[in-house]
C-alpha cells in the first residue's frame, strides 16, 4: 500500500496493519496504533503504470473509525 499512499495523505508514513478483506473488492480494515482513531477503512486505488504514480490524495479513500464496533455500525 506504500505506494498507493502519497505524502500529504493521512496514511503516509503511518504503520498499519491490515486485517481484512472484502472479497471482490479492493477495501481493507486495517488498524493503525499510531491515529488517534485507529481503526481505518481504506479502499486501494489504481496505479497508473504508464506514469508510475498513484492517485493523489485523498486516494486512496480512507475513513477513520474511533473503534471497531464503529465501523461495523457505519458500513
């Protein structure tokens, strides 16, 4: 994902460890120790191979969750 994620981005630089997926698509629960909210929805980009760069912030789509229970209740 380093490479999906920009600087500037939320995610740029941050650890974060990925914990599901959802089949058929490319979104990610994922959790990150160091966010004041942790718990992070992230939907991957593309990568645009004839220029080498990833979409610009705020791709990929992130939304941040203060606990897991909310996530759950938001999607």
């Amino acid at each position: 994902m380093r490479g999906e994620v920009s600087k500037g981005h939320i995610l740029h630089n941050v650890h974060i460890q990925f914990l599901a997926r959802r089949v058929g698509h490319d979104d990610f629960l994922a959790y990150a120790p160091e966010l004041e909210t942790p718990w992070v929805g992230v939907d991957l980009t593309w990568l645009d191979a004839r220029h080498g760069k990833a979409e610009r912030p705020p791709w990929p789509s992130t939304h941040l969750y203060p606990s897991l229970e909310a996530f759950f209740m938001e999607r």
